[in-house]
C-alpha cells in the first residue's frame, strides 16, 4: 500500500485527499498537514504557505478558521510581524484589518485589541492613516469645550479665575457637557464666586 493509499485509508474525503496528493506532488511534507482536524480549506492554506517556503507553524492550528490562516499567510509572505494578529481571538475581519495597518507602517496598537470589532478597528485604522488618531480627536475636544469661555472672556474683558489643575475624572465628565451646558456652568461658577465676596483675579 502506498503512501497516499495509507492516508485514504485514515478517513479523509475526497477533497481532503486532493490537497494531499498535490502536496506530495509538489514534494511537500504533507504530514504537517494531513490531520483529520483541519478541513479541506485549511490544508489549503498551509499547503500553499509550504509551498511558498513559509513557516506555517504559526498558523498550523484548527482553532484557525481557513479565513484566519490565509490572513496569517499572506502576512508572512510581505515579512510582517503576524504574531501580533496570529491569535484565534482575532476574526479574520479584525485580523485583515491589523494586516492593512501593518503594510501602512502604523501602530496597530492603537487597535489590536480583540474587543473590538472590524468596524471600529477600520474607523481607527483610517484615522491613523488620515493623522487624525484619537488623541488628535480628544485635543480637539477640549478645545471645543474651552471656546464659549474663552468668547466670553474676549467679549467682556473678564480676566479667567486662577484654579487648580483639572482631575482626568473631572475632564471625563466634561467630555458628555455640550457646550451650551459648559457655557451655564461657568457662569453659575462665576454668580457664586462673586456673590461669595472673590475677586476674579489674573
């Protein structure tokens, strides 16, 4: 009995048996991937990833869907650092998305992280790409919450209170104020003050 009887023997189907005898045509060693456990589509994968010279160990696991290993494979084959997608956490829509921020030379560590989902990490992954990352958003923000005090100060001449720094709880709280509701509060700060007898002071 030869060697691809033997295989044949061990249970797989047709389709699984294909990918084993174009692999032992190839001169491949198809035992990396001739297990009952991956399915046709995966034996594809690696037996494209040997075939290309690959260490397919990375991804030589049937946790991998065959969508998540061709992502790992094609990350191998442009030389990038898969091990930072290669996590069955990861779909294959998150880890195609990790994959593009890698070819662009971003810091996909904005975003990899599998809780969030494909969209969102396409949404950051476009704002690292535009230069408009969060951070870049949240300063712009703050800004935004500081214009109606800054207008009025420019309108009335009122020079600003001296206070101490503000808490990250604090400007986590500002952040769900509109700016109508921040105009209101500095102006019932400033009522109370003044009525208390303080001077606004530079």
């Amino acid at each position: 009995m030869n060697e691809l009887e033997e295989y044949k023997q061990m249970g797989f189907d047709s389709d699984q048996m294909r990918q084993i005898s174009w692999g032992m045509a190839a001169g491949l060693d198809v035992s990396i991937y001739a297990n009952l456990q991956y399915n046709c589509e995966q034996m594809e994968q690696l037996r494209k990833g040997l075939e290309d010279g690959l260490d397919v160990s990375v991804y030589a696991n049937p946790e991998y869907s065959w969508e998540q290993m061709d992502e790992i494979r094609k990350g191998l084959e442009d030389g990038l650092d898969v091990s930072v997608y290669a996590n069955p956490e990861y779909n294959w829509e998150q880890m195609n998305e990790i994959r593009k921020g890698l070819e662009g030379g971003l810091d996909v560590s904005a975003y990899a992280n599998p809780e969030y989902s494909w969209m969102r990490m396409a949404e950051i992954r476009r704002g690292l790409e535009d230069g408009t990352e969060c951070v870049k958003r949240k300063e712009e923000r703050a800004e935004e919450r500081h214009e109606p005090e800054r207008r009025y100060m420019e309108n009335e001449k009122v020079p600003p209170i001296k206070a101490k720094p503000v808490t990250e709880d604090l400007i986590d709280l500002l952040e769900v104020l509109t700016p109508s509701d921040i105009t209101r509060l500095y102006f019932t700060v400033v009522g109370i003050l003044q009525a208390r007898g303080y001077k606004l002071i530079n």
